[in-house]
C-alpha cells in the first residue's frame, strides 16, 4: 500500500464522517411546540412532557421507572444518596471509565474504591471487586463500556452475598440488554448520560431507572430540591438540589428515541462489516463475543493494539496517530486509569473522607487498556454508509501492514508520542457525561 500519511503519504479518507447529533423537523417542530408552550423549566417535576417521555423510556429498557436530570453525573450523585451512601462509605467503581464516575461518589462524601477491568470486555472484574469489600464498602457501580456489559449476574450475586447497592452506570447502553434485561433495570438504580456524544442527547442531560418505588420516590424528593414525591407513598422528606431537566431539552428526546433502535442496528452491522475486515491483521485484536448481550448497543467501537513480541513496532499512541492520519477519528487514551487521570483531584486536602491519597494504587489490566492497548473509533463512524466502514478498515489496514515502517521512523515522529494528550483534549467533547 502506499506511504503512511503520517509520513507525508496520501491519506485514505478526506471526506468527513456522519455529522452527529442526528436531528429531524419532528424535532424542530417538538422544540417550537415547548417554545411556544412557554413551559421551558422542569417544574413541576416531572413534568407531563417529560412524564410522557419516561415513559416511553423506562418501556424501552424494560424498567418500571424513569426520571429525568440535568446530565449524567449529578443522576450518579443522586442515585448514591438515594441508594444511602454517607460520608466515609466506600463504593468499589472500576478503574477504566471517565473519571464522573468517581468523582459522583467523592462529592457525596463516599470512598471511590477502585477494581480493575476484565481484559476480554473493559468492564469491572468481578473477582478484583471482590477483593475489594470492606466492613466499610455499601455499593458498587458497574459501568457497561463502549460495547460491552459488565458482567451482571456475578455481580448481583456479589452484591447480595454482601448486602451491596448496585448502581449501574449505563452512560454507554442505551438499548442494550443483558440476556434479555434492559441496560437499567438489573441494578437496584439505573443512570444514563444524554450528553451530546452519547446514543442519546439532549446537549446535555440524564436518565435513572429503578424497579423500587421506595427508590424513585427517593429520587423524586433529591431532584427537586426536597419535595415530596408525586406518590409520597413511604414519605420520605430528604435534603433536596435541584437537578432538573428542562422541557427544552425532553423535547428533544423523543427524536432521539425514535430513532435509536435503527442507528443501533445500523452500528451493530457496520461493526460486523469492520471486524471481518480486519480481523487477522496484524498488531491487532478484536474483542471477545459476549453472548449474555442479547441487545448489543455500541458508543464507541474498541479494539486492541497488541502487536506481534519481539517485532519492531511503534507505541499504541503513535499507531493511533497514524490511523487519524489516514482520515479517521480515533483515539488510545480515550480514558486514562481514572486514579491517575488529570481530572481526577482527589486529595485527603480536597476531600475530608479520604485517609490518604491513591498514588499507591494499581490496576494493571486498566492502565495497560488506557496506555497501550485500547483503541476507541467513535460511533458516528458507524452510522452512515458502508464505503466509510471499508475506508476505515483500509485505513486500518494501512497502518497496520506498516508496523515495522512507522517504529522505524519513530525517533523523527518523538513529538507524535504525544498525542494520546492531544487526542484526549480534541476529543473532549466525545466522552464527557
């Protein structure tokens, strides 16, 4: 094939991908429906737009309820508070995903306690958050990463060995089902993200789902800032914030819900096209099939960098560089280890309930994902047709087919080492909650 872009070569691909987010004149029409309704807040809660849109939700992900929030981080807090974590409790949350995940815990006063990854999925191993479990610990919160569940049924056998809360974090799953259960309604609480890179988006916002009545009256109450609950049938009264959504923003939703089930069969069969095309190249591994997903829903699609022992080969950042190179988005630390993460500023100084700091802690399966390993292609790749996918894979291809060139070259290419840092700010705005 010709020369890498990287190195002065023609690149694969100079057209742009598939615009995201996706809208429609429903949606326009929806947004000039709720302007002119001069409803535009989120009072009373929920309100009957966003009752009716839960609704539709909540029987989509097969959960008896759904509320809406501001975004995808504060529906964390709000689930940990409603679940009854208190200052000093632990929380075991794994050490790959974006760093909200642990902060939601510190800015409720718990112990973020950090497990490692399964290596075949990305997720939470369920062995290393058993090893996890203290006198001290009260839930833990799985996140379904990318296009893999973590594994449910050993995790809620964990957790009731234990007496844990299980909060799932579904940031990444909208649609997706675990052996014919919603992304959701597993756990004893739910939390989605609608921030504009996700399957769903209202720019920003949230979602929680529960089974419990006692839970989504608990909900209601620490949303919006302390009232009672619609039902009020346990009267519970809690310190309240106000984590609304808007009308503005529900209304846009039902476009995005509409649309959903298409845009995740289209993913899912552009995924299929991409891992016959590149399976077997070299330096590189496809994950592992996960049967027990009997919905599959893709945010991102991973594969692995492993490259060949003993062959000259460049670092995963710079392969990655190299791929981008060539016309596709991609990135390696699309989340770093989160302990070890530039966001993550947790201090016994900033943070009171913290005993010491997490300089000591380790996680090998996390790190060698976030700093060798991973490589995140971004889902609106996947969305349009399938020349982009065969452009992908051939850009892919290219690189690949190239290792020992690219290591080569890589002492005049030290700069682009870097750019794992650069990517992850470009991207930003792809990951964030």
């Amino acid at each position: 094939m010709s020369t890498l872009a990287i190195l002065g070569g023609e690149p694969v691909r100079r057209r742009p991908f598939t615009p995201w987010p996706q809208y429609g004149e429903a949606d326009i029409e929806r947004l000039l429906r709720t302007v002119r309704s001069r409803r535009w807040g989120g009072y009373p809660y929920p309100t009957p737009l966003a009752q009716e849109f839960c609704a539709r939700f909540a029987d989509m992900q097969g959960v008896r309820y759904a509320l809406p929030v501001a975004n995808g981080t504060v529906s964390l807090t709000a689930a940990l508070m409603a679940a009854g974590v208190r200052f000093g409790d632990e929380v075991i949350v794994p050490a790959y995903t974006w760093d909200g995940t642990a902060t939601a815990v510190l800015a409720m006063g718990g112990v973020p306690v950090f497990a490692d990854v399964d290596p075949d999925t990305y997720c939470l191993d369920v062995s290393s958050a058993r090893a996890c479990i203290t006198p001290r610990t009260k839930a833990v919160i799985p996140v379904h990463l990318a296009m893999r569940f973590a594994d449910m049924d050993a995790l809620m056998q964990l957790a009731a060995d234990h007496g844990l809360k299980v909060i799932e974090d579904c940031a990444h799953a909208h649609g997706g089902a675990w052996k014919g259960r919603g992304a959701g309604s597993i756990g004893d609480i739910g939390s989605f993200s609608l921030q504009e890179s996700k399957l769903m988006t209202s720019g920003e916002g949230g979602l929680l789902t529960t089974n419990s009545l006692a839970h989504y009256e608990a909900l209601q109450t620490l949303i919006n800032c302390g009232r009672a609950s619609l039902t009020d049938q346990y009267g519970q009264r809690m310190l309240g914030l106000n984590y609304r959504m808007t009308d503005l923003q529900a209304a846009l939703l039902f476009g995005q819900l509409e649309r959903l089930p298409e845009l995740r069969e289209r993913r899912a069969r552009r995924a299929a096209l991409l891992e016959k095309l590149i399976g077997g190249l070299p330096g590189i591994r496809l994950l592992p099939a996960q049967p027990e997903m009997t919905s599959p829903t893709m945010y991102c699609y991973v594969f692995q960098y492993r490259p060949e022992p003993g062959r000259p080969a460049p670092h995963r950042d710079l392969f990655v560089a190299a791929i981008e190179a060539e016309g596709v988005p991609c990135d390696g630390r699309f989340y770093e280890a989160v302990y070890r993460s530039d966001l993550f500023h947790a201090t016994p100084e900033n943070c009171a309930q913290l005993q010491h700091d997490y300089s000591s802690c380790r996680c090998p399966v996390a790190e060698h994902a976030a700093y060798e390993e991973a490589v995140w292609l971004f889902q609106f790749c996947f969305i349009g047709e399938e020349d982009d996918i065969r452009d992908v894979a051939r850009a892919i291809e290219k690189v690949a087919t190239h290792l020992e060139t690219l290591a080569a070259a890589d002492p005049a290419l030290a700069g682009v080492k870097a750019m794992g840092r650069a990517q992850r700010a470009r991207h930003e705005r792809q990951k964030n909650y």
